[in-house]
C-alpha cells in the first residue's frame, strides 16, 4: 500500500513538470556587426528589429518591406500572435527570452535598413520542440543589410 501511494505521488509530480515543460522559454541571442545599415557616407547606423510569432508562414513571405514597416499587424493578421522590436546599434548584442505562444509555429525576423536588398531583410525558422528550445539558444546576425536566424 504504501509503494502504490509513492507510485502514485511520482506520477502526479511528473505530470506536472511534463506540464510545465510545452512552452519553455527560447532563448534568443540578437546581434549586429559593426558595418550594419550604412548611410550614404558609409556610416553605420543603427537598425530596428522586429520579431514575430507567428502561426502560419504564407503572408510574411508575401509581405513587401514597406507593408512589414508600416502596417505589419494589418498584414501579417491572425497569423501575428506576438510582436517584440528592439533596435541594434552596430556592433551591439542582446540576449533576450520569448515565450512562444501555444499555436505558435514560426519565429520571423524583420530588419528595418535604409537600403533593403532583395529578400535579405527578413528571416523565418520554424519554432522547436519544448526540448530545443532549452538546449541551443537561437542566434539572429544583422549583417551590412541583411538579417539571418541561425
């Protein structure tokens, strides 16, 4: 009786650590090279990022620079479930925490440069198991005019 009652005790408290563990925070490490969004002198300047969670990936692919600059919520819809911006001065770096949202499938990144080059300046990553996201923090590089998660 009284391994059934411990039998019993472990089974509850694994279901709820297992409980806890579906939406970890993922870790997010956010940098810019010092030759980033340079002007007309060749200064570098310093750039607005803007991240999403987001459930579906079909309209941020379609979204043009300006749409995603000036009227992102109205373009990206119900498949924007969060939004973060932070802005990056050249050769800065900042280590941020996001908790993905329940039906959130993808993270997407959108850099602001002056001098947007073809797609460069927005990325998409699938967003990991509750398991990746604990092991490897996700790397995102704003580089001259482009942006990548690694």
């Amino acid at each position: 009786m009284k391994y059934r009652y411990l039998s019993l005790l472990v089974l509850a408290c694994l279901f709820c650590s297992c409980s806890s563990l579906t939406h970890p925070s993922i870790r997010m490490q956010v940098s810019a090279t010092k030759q980033l969004n340079r002007d007309n002198m060749g200064d570098s300047l310093p750039v607005r990022i803007k991240i999403y969670q987001l459930n579906d990936e079909t309209l941020f692919k379609e979204a043009t620079f300006r749409q995603l600059w000036k009227s992102d919520v109205q373009t990206l819809g119900a498949t924007l479930l969060e939004k973060r911006e932070l802005t990056l001065n050249p050769g800065e770096r900042e280590a941020i925490k996001i908790t993905p949202k329940a039906q959130a499938e993808y993270l997407a990144v959108v850099a602001l440069f002056r001098h947007p080059e073809g797609q460069s300046w927005k990325t998409l990553k699938p967003i990991m198991g509750p398991i990746g996201a604990f092991l490897k923090p996700i790397t995102v590089i704003a580089n001259q005019n482009t942006v990548e998660i690694q």
